[in-house]
C-alpha cells in the first residue's frame, strides 16, 4: 500500500469511528428519517468531486420531493459540500498539485463571498415554490451548457491564467454572481466558473473541473457559517450523509474520474436534472401559465433535448472520448502555458 493510500484510509477509518462515537446523538433521527443518506452521499459526493456540478445539483431535487423544505435542502447541500467537496479536494491535491489554477482562487473567492453573503443575509429568498422553481430554471441553464461545452470540439491547451485586469474584472464578476446563485439554491459558482475557464480561457477540463471543486467548497464553508449564525442547519441530515460523502470523496470520485470519465458522470445528471425542470415547470404556480402554454413548452423541451442528447450520441461514435483522460494528461503537460 502506498504512503499517499494509507494516509487516506487512516482518515477514513478516523472519521467512521468518530461518526461512531456520536451516533448516539442522531441514532433516532438516522433509523426513522434519514437511513437513505448515506447512499444518497455516495452518489452526490461522487459526481460534486467528478464535475463541474456541485452535491446540490443532485441533494435538492431528490430531498425537497423527500418533504425537506427548500431553504434546508439549500442550507443542507453548503454544510455537506464544505466536507465533501473539501474532502474531495484534498485528494485531488495529492493526485496531482498541477490540477488547481492556484492564482485565481483568491480573486474569485472574495468575489463569492460577497455574492454569497449577499443573497444569504441580505437578499434570501424566502418563497419554497419560486426557490424551488429558480433552482431548476438555474440547474437547466448549466446543464444546457454542459451540453454544448461537450458537443464544441475544442482544444483546451491552458493550464493557468495570467490575471491582467480584463481576466480578473471578468473572473471577478462571474464569481461574484456565482456566488449570488450559490447563496440562494447550494450551487452556481462552480458551474459558472467550470464554463467560464473552459469557454473563454479555454483550460484543461480537468484543471477546470477540479479548481472549480476547490472553489465550491471553500464558499460552501463560507454559506455554513453564514447559515450558522443566522439560521438552524440541519446538522442529522450533515451526520446521515457523512459516511457516504467520505468514501466517495477519498476514493470513488476519482476512481469513476478515470475509469469512467467525468463527461459520462456529468452527462447523466445532466439529463436527470433536465427531466426535474420539466417537472416543476408542469406543477408550478408561481408563474400563471395555462395547461396549452405547459404543454407547448413541454413538448419543445424535449424535442430540442432529443436533438442534442442524439448530437452527443454521434459523437461519441465518431470521436475518441479524450476528456476521460484529461485528468491523467495534465501530469505530462508542461505547467507553463498561460492565458494572457
């Protein structure tokens, strides 16, 4: 067994016996309530830790048709994401160190903290149908961009970013509405900042997937404490999830990087949370929409999804999957190519 491995397992070892030790404490809470957790962890830390797609992307949809209220879904997805995704991050770290644009962080850091501080403390949104209803037309918008960032057969030569004041005012800004976003549904900053370096600055997908992780779970730090002093966070649905997020987190997220691709990981939830929009679009009553109108928009929704997941279909055939390998290509790419 490798050093680097049996580092790893003594802390996931160290925290199933403190998880262990506190049981106790939420024995009641995980046997009644929340016994699915820690599968629904596995699951969600694995695709925060594979893609541009934070755990919220998967916890919200499925805990608010659980009876979870949306604001403690939203509060639920920062506190797991600052554990798992920070997990997730110290791993990738011990991957490989040229994985995370590490002068950027700072900069796109202070502009989502003050996002999210922003849509946490001063403008939160307090509306359980219209939080639910903007998560989805937000989880829509990312994972249609998700779509045509994997459909452009673009080269992603890049590996960092020379910070002139156009590059910081543009990563400033896009954090600073990530962060708005994360504040208000669990996620957004690293989606945005994922299509950001890989659209505009045209970075390595791995590099940008794993320094948008970075970003996501300090900022979900940032959101647990804000929800720490202004709210209550649900703290037995945090203990459900732990042993899940853990496992997934130290080993499986990257493990399925590599063996499996995160282009395939992102596409499923891509299309899962394609189908949630299209469920809250039907039921809401936030917006006045006649049934003609619902269906009108349902059946174009689902034909231009046809369309692009058959585009993505072909694809796949005509063209060899690079981006599965990425995260193993950065380490024999020289780190000295800049964006100026």
């Amino acid at each position: 067994m490798q050093k680097s491995n049996r580092f790893l397992y003594v802390c996931l070892f160290t925290i199933l016996i403190l998880w262990l030790i506190v049981f106790p404490l939420f024995q009641k809470e995980f046997l009644e309530q929340f016994y699915y957790m820690p599968f629904l962890g596995v699951i969600a830390a694995t695709v925060a830790n594979t893609t541009p797609a934070a755990a919220g992307i998967v916890y919200f949809p499925v805990l608010t048709r659980l009876d979870i209220t949306p604001a403690t879904a939203v509060q639920f997805s920062l506190i797991i994401q600052a554990y798992g995704m920070g997990l997730g991050t110290f791993k990738w770290y011990h991957v490989n160190k040229k994985l995370f644009i590490a002068n950027v962080i700072p900069l796109c850091l202070f502009g989502g903290i003050l996002g999210i501080i922003t849509s946490i403390v001063i403008v939160p949104i307090k509306n359980p149908e219209l939080l639910t209803l903007i998560f989805n037309a937000i989880g829509f918008i990312f994972t249609q961009i998700i779509f045509f960032s994997i459909l452009r057969k673009r080269h992603y030569p890049n590996l960092t970013i020379h910070l002139t004041p156009l590059n910081s005012i543009i990563l400033f800004t896009c954090s600073l509405i990530g962060g708005l976003i994360s504040g208000w549904i669990g996620f957004g900053i690293d989606t945005l900042f994922y299509f950001i370096l890989t659209f505009l600055f045209r970075i390595n997908p791995a590099v940008a997937i794993v320094t948008s992780i970075s970003l996501m779970a300090a900022l979900s730090a940032v959101g647990t404490l804000l929800n720490v002093v202004y709210f209550t966070v649900p703290l037995s649905l945090w203990y459900s999830a732990v042993p899940g997020v853990t496992l997934a987190g130290l080993f499986l997220a990257s493990y399925f990087a590599v063996k499996i691709g995160a282009k395939n990981i992102l596409l499923l939830f891509a299309f899962l949370m394609s189908a949630d929009f299209f469920m809250a679009l039907w039921t809401q009553n936030t917006i006045p929409m006649s049934q003609t109108i619902r269906m009108l928009l349902t059946y174009v929704l689902v034909t231009y999804l046809l369309i692009i997941h058959v585009k993505i279909f072909k694809l796949s055939y005509q063209d060899i999957d690079t981006e599965n390998a990425s995260f193993k290509e950065v380490e024999s790419v020289p780190p000295t190519k800049k964006v100026a």
